[in-house]
C-alpha cells in the first residue's frame, strides 16, 4: 500500500478490510511495492504503481460525476490500462462493462445503453465503432481514450495523470455486469443485486481456489484470452492480482509466443481454451522442445468442451496438470482434477448433489447415461439475471426457479459424473436420430491433416439434415478426392455410421467464439440460404 494508506478512519488496512473494499492491490502494494503486477506489451509494472494508477483514475471518474452504484464501460485490448480500470471501479462502488471490441457499431451502442454507462474508457484502435456508438449518449459524463485519441474523448493519460496518487480514503467495493450473447439475439447482461457472487456454486469455486493456491511474490499466470470475456477476467487477471501473483497478458494468441512467455518469467499457472491446446500440439517436436516449461504447475480451462484426445495429449506432453470447470457467466456446475479425469476421461467432474440436474425433452429427470438438458442450481441468494430482459431472465431459468440451463445438453453415469454432449443449438437431427457434432470434431481432430473442424448439419429433403464436415487442414496438406475419402474412412473407424459426415468441405479458416467454440451458425448459413427452413 502507498504511504498513508488506510482504511477510512486513516488506520491502516488489514486484509478483511481489504477484500470488502476492493482494495486488496493496495495491500499487496504495502507488502510488495516492487514485485512484478502486470506484464504488458509496454512493460513491467509493480504493484505499487498499478494500484497508484487505480486511485488516479477513481478519482478522475469521481471528479466528472460518476457515482457509486453507475456502469463503466470499458473497450479495451488486453493492456495495463484495462487493469487499471478494473481497480479503480472495484474499490469506487461501480459497476465494471467490459465490451468485446469485435463487436459491430449498433452491438457496442446496444451495451453502452443497456448497460446505462456514465463513463466510457476505449482504445483509440477501436475508434471507428467505439467513437460513433458513444458519441450520441448524453447520459455519458466521462469519456477516456487510451493510446491515442478519439472524437468527443479525454486522452487517459492526461486525466489520469492530473490525480492525486495516494489511496482513496473512502474505498467501496464495485462489482461487474458482463455481456453473453449466444448465436442468436441481442447481447445479455448478466446482472446480480448487490452483494451477489459472480461465483455461483461456493464449493466449485472453493476447489479451483485450492488448486490455484497462489503465491504472493512468487507466482505467474500467464493471460491468453481477452479479458472482456468472464473467464480470462476472472481466473487471469482478478484472481492472481488479488494473490500478489505476476499477471503476464498476451494481446492475441501465438503459439510458440506462449512458450517463450511461459520459460521467460517463470509461469506457473494458465488459463487457456482447448483449441489453445490443439494448436501447441500441432507445433513441430523441435519447437515445442526447445522451451523450458517446469515451471508450470496448472493449467485451467472450460468455456468450450475439450476432446478427449486433446486433453489427454497435452497431459502426456506437460503432465498431469490440467485441470477442468463446467461453468460460464451466469455461474459454476462442477470442476474435475487430472487425476479423475483419467479415470473417466471426458467428464467435467462430480458435482455436489443436487447442483445439476438433467431433464428429457419433456422436462422429466433423464436416466443415468441418458442425454438431456442441463440444468444447474441457482443460489439461494442473488441469482443473476438478465438485465432489463424479464423474458430472457424467464427462459433461462426452470419452472420452479431453482435450476437455471445455460443451453447444454449432457448426462450423469451411474456415479454421479456429468458428461457434456454439445450445445442443443448445435445439434444435428438426422432421420429423426440426435447427432452431436462435438464428437465427431473430436474424432476428425485425431487425424493428422486437420488443424481445425466444424461439423454441421445441411439440408436433405429425405433425412431433413445430413452431416457434413467444413474441415482447415494443416499448412502441409492440401485438399484432394483422396484426402475426403482418407477422412471420412478415419470416422467410420472411430464412430457409427449414422454419426460420419457423408462430405467434407475445406476452408481456410473457420468463426470461432473468443471462448474457443466453433461459431456454427455462421458455417452453417450458407447450406442453409433460400431454404424455408433455417436452424
């Protein structure tokens, strides 16, 4: 903490006082002012400095009327002001937007109203939508361009820079409301009344609490997603910063870049999305070898479900290290370790009894091994909703209120383990038979040829959908007959028939969601174009 720091009667803050206020960057910058916060593209910073930038910026926003209780939007790459933002609005009473920048100019206007924001803070690279879709809110009383300028906007450094350093002497714990949009309809925020955890199930969040175990000083996290999305947020930059851990950010993911990172500050822990996973593994033996990676202890990741031949490659490469949670915005289900991984591989864990249900298409309890919805126990306290949406809040949740879906289709064994299946929005319905096209992602990912997949459902008029495989292969294959027939054999090898694409199409790339799943509406519209019927 920076001279003269305390709590609001002026006594210094202990660490109780600390995490109610939001203002446990400021204890870790009494009792480590110089270790390592923040890695960026622009440097290292200590915790000393971050958390004296946390307090100018608090008071550049209070200075320009934005009150506790008020939303900040931020559009931001990953870069030290985005954790800077995050500070100052947890330890000042507000409520923390962050906005995913590849959104389309009415997407970002759409939030910043919804949201009602009273201060929005962007990045000057993100000016043509950002600029334009802030532009018309008078209810906006301060806007921040980071690294450049913007029309209509302060320059950061500059308003920032005009503030005293010091703590605030009245700090106030701030909360966030993020975004979740799935394929279809306006972006969701996900809201709680105050004092509600973002965490959901307590015992879920305890386990990975207990895995993480950070060390104050000692530890690194390395943060490979952006951080406008709930996970990277809350496990790469909340989580460590709050330990005293080393945050290192990556603005984009590169794959040997990663490994450079990893041996360069000594990472012990990660949070990454499978297709993170399958991309390392398709780096050649001699570059993946020439790196030094014993320094990492746990790699966590969910968001997007896993194939289990991924999985099970990268923990022969780097270990039993790779720990799993079912979880999105709205809250957790169930957390699995390594070592029961193996054991069952695929399973996202055991949940606690009663945390997840599983209901057939009539809204009875499934069978064990029987596929259905997935429905999660909402807590008993400050259940998210979905701000200014009552219709949506509705659909999400089951009839008596107590369980919540996040659109997942899944089952329990016999034992209680909780398997996922896919997105029931991504299911294919052939011949009136349930194919789910995760897996056969997971089988075609086994071949050699293929760096990325996309299987989806196309229209025939006898079936109503066949299965077809939109396939990017690695840079040293080439399309060709022979290569459609080599992999629609590898399938029929590894899956029943009905399962198997009849075709395959190649592309070079495919859309993917920043959480790493596949963006298959997207792959599958153009099938689907002037037909009556649209998935």
């Amino acid at each position: 903490m920076t001279q003269g720091a305390g709590d609001s009667t002026g006594e210094p803050m202990d660490a109780l006082t600390a995490v109610r206020s939001g203002m446990l960057l400021a204890l870790h910058a009494r009792q480590q002012p110089d270790a390592p916060a923040l890695t960026a593209e622009d440097g290292t910073h200590t915790f000393a400095q971050l958390n004296a930038r946390a307090n100018q910026l608090a008071r550049a926003l209070r200075s320009r009327g934005v009150k506790s209780g008020e939303a900040v939007a931020l559009i931001c790459a990953n870069r030290r002001e985005f954790a800077e933002t995050q500070a100052a609005v947890q330890r000042s009473g507000l409520r923390l937007t962050p906005i995913n920048w590849h959104l389309q100019q009415h997407e970002i206007q759409y939030i910043l109203e919804n949201c009602e924001a009273r201060a929005v803070i962007a990045d000057a690279r993100f000016e043509a939508s950002v600029g334009p879709a802030a532009s018309g809110l008078d209810a906006v009383r301060a806007r921040f361009a980071i690294g450049g300028a913007i029309p209509g906007f302060e320059l950061y450094e500059q308003a920032v820079a005009k503030e005293p350093a010091g703590d605030i002497p009245d700090p106030e714990l701030g909360t966030q409301m993020l975004y979740t949009s799935g394929t279809t309809g306006k972006p969701k925020g996900v809201y709680r009344r105050a004092g509600g955890s973002t965490r959901g199930n307590g015992a879920t969040a305890r386990a990975i609490g207990s895995v993480l175990s950070y060390q104050a000083g000692k530890d690194a996290h390395l943060c490979t997603g952006p951080l406008y999305h709930a996970a990277p947020l809350a496990f790469s930059l909340l989580g460590p910063l709050s330990a005293g851990a080393h945050v290192v950010m990556m603005d984009g993911w590169d794959s040997e870049a990663a490994l450079q990172l990893i041996e360069r500050h000594g990472v012990t822990h990660t949070h990454m999305v499978p297709t993170m996973f399958h991309r390392w593994l398709s780096l050649p033996d001699d570059v993946r070898d020439k790196y030094d990676l014993s320094s990492l202890r746990v790699i966590l990741h969910g968001a997007a479900p896993c194939p289990v031949p991924v999985k099970q490659a990268l923990m022969d490469w780097l270990g039993p290290i790779v720990y799993e949670y079912y979880a999105a915005t709205e809250g957790f289900g169930s957390f699995v370790s390594p070592e029961l991984w193996l054991e069952r591989p695929g399973t996202v864990g055991r949940p606690d009894p009663g945390q997840v249900r599983i209901l057939d298409d009539a809204g009875e309890g499934a069978l064990p091994g029987q596929v259905g919805r997935v429905f999660l126990k909402a807590p008993e306290q400050a259940r998210f909703e979905y701000y200014g949406d009552a219709a949506k809040t509705r659909e999400a949740y089951h009839e008596d209120s107590a369980y919540f879906t996040l659109g997942d289709m899944g089952y329990l064994d016999e034992d209680g383990y909780l398997f996922l299946a896919d997105r029931s929005a991504d299911l294919i319905i052939s011949g009136g038979v349930n194919i789910y096209p995760a897996e056969v992602d997971a089988v075609l990912l086994t071949h050699p040829a293929v760096a990325d997949v996309a299987t989806i459902g196309i229209p025939n008029d006898d079936w109503g959908e066949e299965v077809r495989a939109v396939v990017v292969l690695q840079p040293e294959h080439s399309p060709s007959t022979e290569l459609v027939a080599d992999l629609l054999e590898h399938c029929r090898s590894h899956l029943a028939h009905y399962k198997c694409p009849r075709s395959v199409d190649f592309a070079n790339d495919l859309p993917r969601y920043d959480t790493g799943k596949i963006y298959r509406r997207a792959v599958r519209d153009r099938y689907w174009q002037g037909r009556d019927r649209k998935i």
